[in-house]
C-alpha cells in the first residue's frame, strides 16, 4: 500500500529515477522495483517496516514516475501490514486509489477499510497504520500544498480517509494508467501534463465550502442532542463522525468559536433554561450530572463565569423575574 510507507524507503526515494530503474523499465522516467520471496522480503526489509504471513510466497512491485510538482506510482503486493511515522519534513498529499484487493489503516485514532473502487486521502504529517489482507493494487498521486488553494489546504493539514468515487477520481486513475505505462508514458507524455491539475481538483472538490458547512450544521445538531452527556467534546464528535480531530476544529473554528467552549456554554445556556421554567432550584450536584460537567464544583464554577452569579443567586433573580443575560 503505497501511502503507509516511511520517508527514505523504495517508495519515498528521491533519488533520480535511472538510479532506481530495475529490468523491466523500457521508458526513460518510469522507474520499476520488485520484491519476491523471502530474500526479495529481506531486501524490502532492510529500508521499509513491513510484516507478511507468507515469506516465500511474498510478491510486491512498484513503479513510479515524478512529475512537476506531483508523483505518480503504482504499488502491488501479496498480504503485507506495517506502519509510517508522521513525517517531519513539510507535509504532503497522498491521494490513493485502491484498483483491487482492499486496505485497512489506522490513523488519527480512527480506522477505515477501503475496497476496490475507493479513494483515500491521507496527509504525511500523521503516523499510519496499516494492513494489506488480500493480493491488493493501489495508484498514488502525491501532492504538495503549494499546489492547492488555501481553504483545501487548510482542510487536509490532516489525513481525512475515504473520500467519494466521481467522474474526476475516474480520470485521474486513467491518467495515471497512461503516464505510468512503461512504452508510452513518463514525465513527458501528454497525460503526466494534465495528471497534477486533475489532482488538485479531486482534493479541492472533497473538501468544498458547501460539505463544509454541512458537517458544521451536523455536529451543531449532535451537540445539542448530547450536552447531557459527559464524554461529549471533540475527541468524541471526531469518532463520531469519522474525520480527524483537526479537521473538526478547522471546520467548526470558521467564525473563531472553540469547539469545547461552544459545548460547555450551550450547557450552561441548557442550565439557565431550566432555572427558569422549574420554578425552584434543584440539588447542584444532580443539576452538574444531568448536564454533562463532571462535578459540582465545576459547574458552580463555570456558571459563575459565564452569568456573574452563583446557580442560587440566578433561581432568586429569576424568581424576581430579573434573570441576568450572559456576560459573554
């Protein structure tokens, strides 16, 4: 699986492409590598952490070609898992189509499992697992940053995962077919020229403004439906909602709100609420475990700072029908 492999491996090498070239390559640019049986697993080995069930039996290939701006491979491989540590030089873009067999990973405290037909991105600046359970074919297209507008590249500084097949998936996939065949593509045929714009316009289209504001609106609604709840905060609506930790803050974080503040005022808002339909005060203690803080003491706390009042001094002021408003 191309994108869970370590900088510095086969897969990564930035060496010049006739320097990787092995038997088989027969256009200059299209560099071919292959590992087979236990002594080709040992070579692999020696620059990559992988693990397979069947040493002897083992079977992977890669080929690739670099392009302006971008990087194209193509990886196949026997049953394999292993793990890439996040990267410490300026991250990248890795789009990944998976053309047969299926992947799992494991990235951002979250898995996903992606069949034939699916598309993933994935940013270098996050540590991966992963696991290759059947004979499986994946296209790469790596990408750097400076090639996508602001608001994408803002919305992948993190891996999001599986991303929906389109007709622009599709023909990146044919254009990288074309540029990685070894009699008539390379870095100079006429797709590689198109190959990265088409890549630019599959990351910016799965991160648009409108799916944006639509999960906005959908962990606006989970939160109200759960402010009772005690585990709720971002980590959880992450889970929740299958993206990474940081793209929940990027998306909700659009009008400079913090996602937990947001959580523990509206609960607070909920708390206010109900003083003042009750008609009388309830224990505080009951108050905090119906509302989701994890104490007494922290509710009195935080609804304090957030009315200028003590929870009794506001059922009184509501009593006299002079509740106070937020004081931000």
């Amino acid at each position: 699986m191309v994108m869970t492999l370590p900088p510095g491996s086969a897969f990564d090498d930035e060496r010049p492409a006739a320097d990787r070239v092995r038997r088989g390559t027969e256009r200059p640019g299209v560099a071919v590598e292959s590992w087979r049986g236990a002594g080709g697993l040992r070579r692999l080995q020696e620059r990559v952490r992988v693990a397979v069930p069947d040493p002897a039996g083992f079977d992977a290939s890669w080929s690739a070609v670099a392009l302006d701006g971008a990087r194209v491979g193509a990886w196949s491989t026997t049953p394999v898992s292993g793990a890439r540590p996040a990267s410490r030089d300026p991250a990248s873009v890795h789009l990944v189509l998976v053309t047969e067999g299926r992947v799992r990973y494991w990235t951002n405290g979250r898995g996903v499992d992606g069949g034939a037909g699916s598309v993933h991105l994935l940013s270098t600046t996050d540590p991966l697992r992963f696991g290759v359970p059947v004979r499986t074919s994946t296209v790469l297209v790596a990408l750097q940053p400076v090639h996508l507008g602001p608001e994408a590249r803002a919305a992948v500084g993190a891996s999001i995962g599986e991303l929906p097949a389109t007709r622009i998936t599709a023909g990146l996939l044919a254009l990288a077919g074309q540029v990685l065949d070894p009699e008539a593509g390379g870095p100079e045929c006429p797709a590689a020229r198109a190959l990265r714009a088409v890549a630019v316009a599959v990351v910016e289209d799965s991160v648009p403004e409108g799916v944006e504001h639509d999960l906005r609106a959908r962990i606006l609604d989970h939160i109200e439906r759960r402010l009772d709840d005690p585990d709720l905060g971002p980590q959880s609506i992450a889970a929740e909602f299958g993206v990474s930790l940081r793209w929940v803050h990027q998306v909700f974080n659009v009008d400079g709100s913090s996602l937990a503040r947001h959580i523990r005022e509206r609960r607070l808002d909920l708390i206010g609420e109900r003083l003042r339909n009750d008609g009388r005060l309830p224990r505080i203690g009951a108050l905090a475990e119906r509302s989701g803080f994890g104490s007494r003491d922290q509710l009195t706390r935080a609804f304090k700072a957030r009315y200028g009042v003590t929870i009794g001094e506001y059922a009184a002021l509501v009593d006299l029908g002079r509740p106070p408003a937020p004081l931000r």
